[in-house]
C-alpha cells in the first residue's frame, strides 16, 4: 500500500489507498473501523484492502480513538465507557462520526483523482453502526453498503458486554432511547441500499441474532464466516474471509 493517502478531511482523520486502474472516473468506498481489532483506519485498510476493487477506498478514524484520543488515552475511553457505555461511547462516537461524513466526503471528492463516481459505505463492529446510521440518514446518495460484525442493535451488545466484563449496565430512560434509535432492525426500513452482512460464526449471539433478523426482514445478503469471532486483524484468514466478501459485493454493486 506505497501510495496509501494520509490526512484530514473536514476534521476527520483518514488513510485513502487509490484503484489499481486510475484512469476515468471511479467509485468510491468509505467506512470505519472497529473499536477490537481492527482498531485504526490504517489497521482497517490492511485487513479489508478490497484490492480487486476498481475505486478509492478511504478508511475513516473514528472518534474518540487515533488521532482523536482525548487526555489520557485508551484508559480515558476506558474510564468513560465503563461509566456509561452507551451515553459515553456508542452515541457520542456514532453521532460525530455519522455527523461529520458529508462534509468529509465532498472534500474528499474533490481532492481524490476520479473519485466521482457510485459511493459504497462499511464498517465493523462499532464502525458498522456508523455505515448504518449513514445509510439510514439519506444525507449522501449510497449505492451499496457493507458491514462485518455489526452491531445491528445496541441493546443486545450492552447485555454481551455485562456478560463479558461481569457487570451490570444501569439503563435510563435516556439510553433506552439512544439504544432503541440504534436499532436497525427496527429501522430496517430506511436502509434503501443494497446491503451485505458478514458475521463471524463464533460472534457473541448479540451480533449474530440481530444481523440474522435484519437479513430476515431486507431480504439481504448474509455471509457467515466459519473460525470468526468478532475480530478480524490484518493478515488472519478470517480478514481474508472479511475482505474477499467486501470485494465482491462492491465490484459488484458499484460497477459504471
């Protein structure tokens, strides 16, 4: 990846890694990385390169991580979530993350050679929220989108996480509302495109049941990953699973 772009759009830290054949315009692919691993928009780009893909493909740094750690670090993030994970962590990232992408994109557009043509979005885990919540908002024309480990409903996740870390989440009538607007099964309605799931066959049940049931009522494709968890880090076969699946979606959707 020698001619991998790395700066700031609008705000936002990204790494962008341009199409093998550059010549004309090109689709463009945008999405987010996980908070597990991988836990950066450079981790992201190793792990799904979608290589094969004739478009830019342009991986966003979530906030609240990267360049955007606030004082203190990964301990901070740490500190604020364990406080309240869904009012500290989930809405917060989500909301700036799906907040800022249009103004990024446009700026995008304009500074990437070619990068004018069909727009596909993606993301994992935490990152998969944001490429929904961009999908369900209609604020930018979404040809194709494609998320892996996704976090398809927040209140399951808040319950795997009690189980995970052996504590007990206490839920206000604010973050049930935050909870139920990032239910996207209930909001399956208002993901107009074309939309590929990948789960890891091994994932908790709290991604798995929910991304079957969004499968169920969109009538959406479904890719199960036999040996995943919820991670995928660069150079694992169950990254090369992720990648290979993102690829052929997206050649697929996005061509012309």
């Amino acid at each position: 990846m020698d001619e991998m772009v790395e700066g700031v759009a609008a705000g936002v830290p990204f790494v962008a890694v341009p199409p093998a054949d550059p010549d004309g315009p090109v689709a463009l692919v945008a999405g987010w990385h996980l908070m597990d691993a991988p836990a950066s928009e450079r981790a992201m780009a190793a792990a799904v390169p979608m290589a094969d893909v004739r478009a830019w493909r342009v991986y966003f740094g979530l906030p609240l991580s990267g360049a955007r750690l606030p004082e203190g670090g990964h301990h901070e993030v740490f500190r604020r979530a364990s406080e309240d994970a869904v009012l500290n962590a989930f809405e917060p990232v989500t909301e700036q993350a799906a907040g800022e992408f249009p103004a990024a994109l446009a700026e995008l557009r304009e500074r990437l050679p070619g990068a004018t043509g069909p727009l596909g979005v993606f993301g994992g885990s935490a990152g998969a929220i944001v490429a929904l919540e961009v999908l369900a908002r209609g604020d930018v024309e979404i040809t194709a989108a494609a998320v892996a480990s996704p976090v398809v409903q927040l209140a399951p996740m808040i319950t795997a996480n009690e189980r995970r870390f052996g504590v007990t989440y206490p839920w206000t009538e604010r973050s049930r509302a935050v909870a139920a607007r990032y239910d996207y099964v209930d909001r399956a309605a208002e993901l107009t495109a074309p939309l590929l799931l990948v789960t890891g066959a091994d994932d908790d049940v709290a991604v798995r049941e929910p991304a079957a049931a969004l499968h169920a009522k969109l009538g959406t494709e479904l890719v199960t990953v036999d040996g995943m968890a919820h991670e995928f880090p660069p150079g694992t076969p169950a990254a090369a699973r992720v990648d290979a699946a993102f690829s052929e979606w997206f050649a697929r959707r996005l061509r012309g």
